[in-house]
C-alpha cells in the first residue's frame, strides 16, 4: 500500500479527535456537551451540517441516553462514535457496562477530567478509571498526534471479530483538548482502506430476529462474563496486529506502551497520558548527565499489558508509578495498585512507590518531573522508599 | 377512529401469526401479556421492538428462552427511548448509505419505565423527532420488583411503598398525565388504549405505525398480582376501567382531541374498585375521603377530555 | 441453529462459555416454545364445540397464545401452553368455555 505524503498540521486535541472520526466512515454520533469534550461534538456537528461527513448527529438530551443510542444504533449496524468526560461518563457508568456485555462495538474519546466534588473542569484520570473494570479497551494518548492515530486504531479493534467490545480513547482535558500541536493526518483513501465501512458481524435483522440483551440466571451468568473476561484479553493480542497494519498506512508504530530508555534504567517512571512528554523531556536532560532514568507511558491500560511489562520491568532497580487519580481508603492510585499486583506475580522485588499529582488539573512542570526522576533514582540506589505513597506538591 | 381507514374490522382480520409466542413466564392472567400480543399483532413488516426493564422483560428474554419472534432489544430500564432513537437514525443513515432494510422501531416499555425513570429519555426522544411507536403499557406500578408506586398509580391505591395504612390509607397523589405531556411536545400522534377493546388497540397501532414521526401509545393492562384479582377477572376489569371513566379511551391527532369511546353513561367507580384489592380500603367509611378524591380526579378529567373535543382547539 | 439447540445444553448442565451466543443474545426467535407453561395449571378450559360460535374472541384474549384459531376459524386450547387463567371463559359470549379441575 502506497503511502501517501500528508502536510502537517497544527491542530487542537479535540480537532483531532474529530478529524479522525471523520475519516473513519462512521454513520451515527451520538453525544452530550461537557467541557472539555465540546470541541469534539461542534466539529463532528459542522462536519455534518456542511455536508462533509455523511452520518447522523445526535444531541442527546443526556449522557446517558447518548450511550444508550450508540448501543441501539451499533446494534443495528452503525459504526458509532461518542464522546465525553467527567460527570458525563459518571451518568453513562450503568450503559457503559452495559455495553461491553453485550459486546457492542463502538469508540468513545474521554477527555479525562476530575470528577465533581468540588466541581473541577480540569485534568485527571479519576473519570475513567470506575469504568476500569467494565470490560471497555481504555487507551491513553500522550499527545495530540497519539489521540488522532489511535482513533482510527480504536474502531479496528473495537469491531475485530475476536474482540467486539467498545474502545475508550482518552485525552487529559486541556493539555491535549485544547492544546494545538502538529499533526500529520493520514489521507482520506488511507482511512478509507484502514476503515472501511462496518460489516456487522451480526445486527438487528427482521429476516433473522435475535434476541438482543437478555437477563441470564446464576446458571449461564458466569459463563457470559467469562466470554467478557476471555475478549477483553483478546484484544490485548489483536491490538498489535492492527497497530501493524496502521503503522504500514501512516509510518507511525503503536505499542502497548511508549517508552523512553527503559530498558537499561534503573529507575523507572510509569504513567499514563500527557505526563508522558514531560518525564522524557526531563529523562533526557538526566540520561546527558548519566543518569540511568526511564520512563514509561502506558498506551493500553486495558487489557493490562502484563508480559510485556514486565519483561521492560524485569531489570529495573526502583519504580515510581505516577497516579492522576486515587482510590480513597485504598492502597494509592489504581495504576500502582495494578502495577504492584503485577510484579508481586511475577516475582518481582523491584522497590516501587506511587506519585499521586495533577489532580483537578494541578500542574506538574518540566522541574518537578526531574525531582520525581532523581527520586525514584535515590530509590534504586537505597533499594527502598520510605513511603508507600506521596501526595505531589500537596500542600499538607 | 372516525376519520382514518380502519385496518381491522372484526377479530376475523386480525392476522393469526404470532409475534409474541407461547412459553413466557407472565404471571396468568397478566394484562400485559394480551397487550403485548394484540400489539405485534398489528405489524405491517419488518420491526423491531425496544423493551426495557420490567414484568415483561424479565418474563420473555431469560436465557435461553425468548417469546420474541422479531428482532428484540433489552439494554436498561431507564432508556427504552433513547436506544430506540439509536436504532432509528443508525436503520435511516445505512439505508441510505449501504441499502440496509428500514425498520418500524417500537417501544414496548412499563409505567415505570415510561412515566418515572424513562421519562426524560422519552421526552428526549419526542423533542428530537425521531420516527417511532412508543407503547406504554400501564399496570399503574412497578410490578416487576414488587408493587411498588409509580407515577402512573392512582390516587388512593395501594401498593407496597403506598400501603394502606391507618394514617396514610394507600398513595395520596394522583396519577401523571402521560398523553398531556406526550402531546406538549407537538408530536402527531398520542392515544389511548385499553386491552379490554382489541380492535381500538391494534387499530391504532397500525394507524400510529403509518403516521411519521414520534407517536406515544398508552395502554391500559391491569395485573393480577398487583391489583389483587382473579386472574380470569383481567378484560373485565380493563373494561369496567373504561365503563366507569377510569381510563377515557382517546387519541389526539395533531393536536386534536377525539374521544374513542363515548360513555354516556357511566357505571359508579365503585364497580371497578370492588374487584380489587388494591382499593378495598377505600370502601371503608373512614377513607370515603380519598375515595372522593379519586372520583373527582376521574371526572375532572373526563370533562376536561370532553370539553376539549367539543371545543376543536388544536393542543 | 434449533430452539432445541440452544436450550438443551443450558437445561441439561452441559455446555462451556465457548458453547454460548456472544453477549447473552438468543440468534434465533420463539425459543420459549420450548419452555412449557401448560405445567402451571390448576384449572383447565374446556371448549363446548356444541355452543361456540366461532367469534374468536377467547384467541383474541388469551395471554398465552394458547388459544390456537384453525384455518376454518374454529378454537382449541393448546394444553401445552395454557397456564389455565380463565380470560377464555370470562370473555366467552355465549359461555362456551368452562374450567376444570386438572
Ligand atoms: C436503574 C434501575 N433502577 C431500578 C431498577 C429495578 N427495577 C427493575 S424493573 C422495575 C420496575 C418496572 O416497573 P414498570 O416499568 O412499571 O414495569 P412492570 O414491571 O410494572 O411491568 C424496577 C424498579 C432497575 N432495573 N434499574
Ligand atoms: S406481576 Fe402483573 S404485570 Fe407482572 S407478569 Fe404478573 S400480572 Fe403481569
Ligand atoms: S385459561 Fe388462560 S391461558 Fe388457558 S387458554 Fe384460556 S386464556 Fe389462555
Ligand atoms: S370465545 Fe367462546 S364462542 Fe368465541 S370462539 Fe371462543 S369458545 Fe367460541
Ligand atoms: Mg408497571
């Protein structure tokens, strides 16, 4: 397949996140305005409005019915985008776990915000994360181009016949929503050959009537959770395969994880979203004076990629896994706690210790990223930490 | 019916396949289940129905036995709207795009599901148009979990969060106005219907089916366990509910009222209650009270209905 | 695919997740049918051919389906089905219909 030559771009998050729905022969949106997702909803409306994408728009007159008519409308065949963030992804939570159960396919681009109380508009990862468990595929974009590409990525997967479960693709509110970054967009036919319209593998169909969303009693119920269970992982090995397939398209390789000189670290660094660039760039400055950091930037959070973890894991000397949400009363952030579930299975005794920051949206600058770096290095070198959990730049 | 073509004359005309089929697990007896026949009885082709959570969910979709004989969905108990409004335009848009069969798309949802928790979905779905047949069917509480009170029960029954206490004799509010509502949304068709007049019922089914646009549908289907009767006692309860003005039988077509069934004369409200359990406390002297409180709830809206057809303003 | 199929193995015990539809849906319709009401009954209709006047109105009625119209419009209770509530006899004009004991 020829690669055709795309011009960058400078883009906003959201801009992106709807130029690649455009792209993706997607036939219904269905969505509720919540900052800082707007962008995307406008866009994808205008694209409508003037003709430019052929697909139904639907404002919806909450979120919750936002999701229930993707769950209708991918159950009659549609390719299907929503979009939100928040309370709006609190007021889905029921449909959301609907959704995945009854293995509906569809995307959803979260732009993660702190979830009220007090009211916040800002970046945090304590939106997605009750849906952890749902049986949703959650990716993690580290910048605008990741949102963008990973869009396309998502509906592949999503409608993979091994897989047929919903993708999340999510974006940290403002820092990738609404910042503009380059872009190299890949061609409309390119997107077209990647994505091209949905074949169901079943739907709603009056010539063959199924019964769609059924109760199942204790004696079947475990056994369709299982098949849940069983997908969910399932799409953790056909992702690469259609990762492969974009990279051919756009030149651009996904993994299940970006990493930044991991491999022969010491100490390592583990996040999710945006938090990414800014550990490199001051891993970097760190590695020019010698010092053994990397970092890791989780594209897939579910399925967990375990193995290969892992394996980029086995050598490390200390951890700091970074949080931008907390499980109150529990352990630390849902990342370290999976994480350190991971290496205790795995016979792993490297020290670890989670970073809790940039909740509501704090800021976590270019600085402080070296200071977390020089702290999980001091880590390596004592072979311990002395706290389980800190609480970045808290003032307490 | 007056102005439109009548689709089914006699019970003759009415087609011997069955949508709904044998082997769910309603209660016998349940009003709901005649509803539910009587209206996929009246398809005109390819459609799908939208069902959520209640009696008649759990009773025809428990795997691996569904009663369904045309394509059936389920998702929640709060969104029976919503999901139809997804199966509407996605059916619209791929049958532009790639040819796919339209579908009519009919919701078959509770009172629960309609007047209480379903309610903004619903309103959602009338405000934006899209083309389907909302049916309600109204067994005037939320049978499913126990008899608990709804919006759509009446004033003075009781139920198991409205009991019939010494203080509190059964609920003291009255029941919401479902075709009122329905129809301030403009849309151009609301009715209702009872299971005790089949003829009515799949008549405007059919009728409602071939109007564009968001149609609602309010059916009267009384339950055995819930209103405490008999169960062979079911059509005749559902037609003393009509005899006695309890449930006016009417349609407001763009607007405009027009009652189905006249009763000049109407039988005392008592007949109805007697039946049931639900208000055998009303008939005590020391509740003659709230038993007047539902009659005037009856015959206000009776006069109401009967003076907005009189009078022709279009609503 | 049969109801006969998709119902046996669950009934039986003797099935794996790998054995189910995905996402709990039923591919085929009317599986029901393999699921027998007649089996909670305690009373049952009985037709006076002698009487009944072919109005149709007990098939209209019944909850159950269990009322079956032949094609010369005559009636007769499907026993398999019926769950033996007496709408039939109730709705009868011409008290056609009587419930027996089982
Ligand atoms: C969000 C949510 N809340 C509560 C329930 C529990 N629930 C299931 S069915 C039902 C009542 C249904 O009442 P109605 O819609 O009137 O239908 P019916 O059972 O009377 O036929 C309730 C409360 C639920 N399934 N989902
Ligand atoms: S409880 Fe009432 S509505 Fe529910 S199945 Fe029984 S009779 Fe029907
Ligand atoms: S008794 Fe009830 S279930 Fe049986 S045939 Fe008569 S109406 Fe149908
Ligand atoms: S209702 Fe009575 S008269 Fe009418 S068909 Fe049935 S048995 Fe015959
Ligand atoms: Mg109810």
């Amino acid at each position: 397949m020829a690669r055709q030559a795309q011009e960058r771009i400078a883009i906003m998050g959201d801009e992106a996140v709807a130029l690649a729905v455009k792209q993706s022969n997607v036939d219904v949106i269905a969505a509720y305005p919540i900052t800082p997702q707007t962008i995307i909803v406008e866009r994808l409306s205008e694209y409508v409005a003037n003709g430019e994408l052929d697909a139904a728009f639907i404002q919806a007159e909450s979120e919750h019915s936002a999701l229930s008519i993707c769950v209708g409308a991918s159950l009659a065949g549609a390719r299907v985008f929503t979009s939100t963030a928040s309370q709006g992804l609190a007021l889905m939570h029921e449909i959301v776990y609907a959704t995945s159960s009854m293995r509906v396919p569809m995307v959803m681009a979260i732009a993660n915000r702190s979830l009220n109380a007090p009211l916040n508009i800002h970046c945090e990862h304590g939106d997605v994360m009750p849906e952890r468990d749902s049986g949703w595929v959650h990716l993690f974009a580290t910048n605008v181009q990741e949102a963008y590409d990973l869009t396309f990525i998502a509906f592949k997967l999503s409608e993979h016949s091994d897989v047929q479960l919903p993708v999340s693709v999510n974006l940290d509110a403002f820092i990738l929503t609404h910042s503009v970054e380059p872009l190299t967009p890949i061609s409309d036919d390119d997107a077209s050959r990647f994505l091209p319209p949905r074949q169901p593998l079943y739907s709603i169909d009056f010539d063959n009537p199924a019964t769609f969303g059924t109760m199942a009693l204790p004696d079947t119920y475990m056994e369709f959770k299982y098949q849940l269970k069983e997908a969910a992982e399932r799409a953790g090995q056909v992702y690469p395969k259609v990762a492969e397939e974009y990279a051919r398209i756009s030149g651009r390789r996904y993994w299940y994880f970006n990493s930044y000189m991991a491999d022969d670290a010491d100490a390592i660094v583990l996040v999710l979203g945006s938090t990414y660039g800014t550990l490199k760039a001051a891993a970097r400055r760190l590695r020019e004076s010698g010092l053994k950091v990397g970092v890791i930037g989780l594209t897939m959070f579910r399925p967990f990629p375990e193995n290969q973890l892992v394996e980029l894991l086995k050598n490390a000397k200390s951890l700091i896994v970074m949080d931008r949400a907390y499980s109150y009363g529990g352990l630390g952030g849902p990342l370290y706690m999976e994480t350190l579930a991971m290496l205790y299975r795995n016979g792993l005794r490297v020290p670890a210790m989670n970073v809790v920051y940039g909740l509501g949206g704090r800021d976590f600058r270019l600085d402080e990223a070296e200071s977390v770096l020089k702290m999980a290095l001091d880590g390596a070198r004592r072979g311990r930490f002395d706290e389980h959990v800190i609480w970045w730049g808290v003032r307490a | 019916m007056s102005s439109q073509a009548i689709f089914y004359k006699t019970p003759k005309d009415l087609p011997r396949e069955e949508w709904f089929a044998s082997g769910h697990r309603l209660c016998a007896g349940c009003g709901a289940g005649i509803a539910a026949r009587l209206v996929f009885k009246a398809i005109r082709g390819p459609t799908v129905v939208v069902n959520p959570t209640g009696c008649v969910e759990v009773s025809t979709s428990c795997y691996p036995y569904t009663a369904w004989k045309i394509p059936y969905v389920h998702v929640a108990f709060e969104n029976a709207a919503a999901v139809a409004s997804g199966i509407v335009e996605a059916m619209k848009i791929l049958n532009k795009k790639r040819g796919k069969k339209l579908h009519d798309v009919i919701v078959f949802a509770g009172d629960g599901g309609t007047f209480d928790i379903g309610f903004q979905a619903l309103s959602g779905a009338l405000e934006r148009g899209h083309n389907m047949l909302y049916i309600c069917y109204d067994n005037e509480a939320y049978m499913n979990t126990g008899i608990q009170r709804s919006g759509a029960t009446p004033i003075g029954a009781a139920t198991t969060t409205s009991p019939a206490g010494k203080v509190i004799p059964g609920k003291q509010e009255r029941k919401k106005d479902l075709i009122a509502i329905a129809v301030a949304h403009r849309i151009p068709y609301a009715a209702t219907a009872s299971i005790s007049h089949p003829l009515d019922l799949v008549n405007k089914v059919r009728k409602a089916l071939e109007i564009e646009g968001p149609k609602v549908l309010h059916v009267l289907a009384p339950c055995v366990p819930g209103w405490r009767y008999p169960p062979a006692e079911t059509v005749r309860i559902a037609r003393l509910a009509v005899e006695t003005r309890y449930f006016p039988v009417y349609e407001v077509e763009y607007g405009r009222v027009r009652i189905n069934i006249k009763v000049k004369e109407p039988k005392p409200l008592e007949e109805f209650l007697k039946m049931q359990g639900r208000f055998s406390h009303l008939l005590r002297p020391e509740n003659a009270h709230v038993l007047e409180a539902l009659k005037k709830a009856v015959e206000e809206n009776w006069e109401r209905l009967v003076k907005l057809e009189e009078s022709g303003v279009t609503l | 695919m049969s109801a006969k199929k998709i119902v046996e193995p669950i009934v039986k015990g003797q099935f794996t997740y790998r054995d189910l539809p995905i996402g709990a849906m039923i591919p085929i319709p009317a599986t029901s049918l393999e699921y027998k009401t007649g089996v909670w009954r305690t009373r049952q209709p009985k037709i006076d051919y002698g009487r009944c006047i072919k109005c149709l109105l007990c098939w209209v009625f019944c909850p159950d389906a269990a009322i079956k119209r032949l094609d010369d419009d005559s009636v007769k209770v499907d026993y398999e089905y019926c769950k033996g509530c007496g709408v039939c006899e109730t709705v009868c004009p011409v008290k056609a219909i009587s419930m027996e004991e089982v």
